[in-house]
C-alpha cells in the first residue's frame, strides 16, 4: 500500500468514516493500531451515539405506549414482554456505553515510539550516510525510543 493510502485510511478512522479494507505491513498496522487508539481516547468516544439514544427512547416510548391499561386504575399495565423489552434496551445501553475497553494510557506517546522506530529503520537501510550524520541520529533516535519507554513504565 502506497502511502497516500494509508493516510486515507487513517484520515477515515480518525473522522469516523469506515475505511475502505487493505492488507498493511507491518509498519502500517501499527500505525492504524495508533489512530484507533486516538479515536478511542477522544471525549466522549465511550458514549453510545446520539442516534442509538434517540431511536431506542422512540422505540419504547411507542411500546409503552401501545400498552393495555387496568381499567379501575386507568394506569398503564405492564405486561411482561414490555418489562423484558425495557430491561433488554437497558442491558443494551449499558453494555453500549461500557463495551469499548480502555484505551491505553498516552496515545501520542505510543504514537512517538512508532514513528521513531519507523525512522529509525529508514536510516539504517538508507544508501547514504546524511553527511555523516546518520550514526549520531541513529544513536539519538534509539536513546529517544528507551526514554519513552521508560517514561511509559513509570506511569504503570
């Protein structure tokens, strides 16, 4: 895949769009693993949508509703396919909100080692040494890639 492609894809994923399916490599998995990530740890992202909530209220509404009612009272009976339609939306809502688990702590950090790791092979297979400056890249990439690290552990 070209990389004008799996930007697209990535673009797609951080904007909600559903992203047209492809066989990445290794580098970009982890990339797309990363903007999922992102898309997860977003406010809000473990909220079911507004559409769900709307049409599921609509939908019992209109149930409860059509329910009979108890002609001495002249209150709503409920009849127990409603109960187990309310408690099953319920279940559904609560399982809507909290089915998405934890996105890992510190996205952009994970994203950095990503990146760094990506450049990293780069210099290594290049032609040419950067005007001799490829080794202390090198060496400065790998200390960058070992302090976050580090600083990912400290914060377990």
């Amino acid at each position: 895949m070209n990389a004008h492609a799996s930007r697209r894809y990535v673009d797609d994923l951080l904007r909600g769009r559903r992203p047209k399916p492809f066989a990445p490599d290794d580098f970009e998995t982890e990339q797309v693993r990363t903007a999922i990530d992102l898309r997860a740890a977003r406010l809000g992202a473990d909220a079911p949508r507004q559409e769900f909530l709307s049409d599921l209220y609509r939908r019992l509404a209109g149930q409860m509703h059509d329910a009979p009612s108890d002609a001495s009272t002249g209150t709503p009976s409920t009849t127990r396919r409603q109960v187990m339609v309310g408690a099953s939306a319920a279940a559904a809502t609560a399982a809507a909100a909290g089915a998405r688990p934890a996105p890992p702590p510190h996205p952009e950090i994970h994203a950095a080692i990503n990146s760094l790791e990506h450049a990293r092979m780069h210099l290594k297979e290049a032609r040419h040494d950067f005007g001799g400056h490829r080794e202390e890249a090198l060496r400065a990439t790998d200390e960058a890639i070992r302090q976050l690290k580090i600083c990912l552990e400290f914060d377990k």
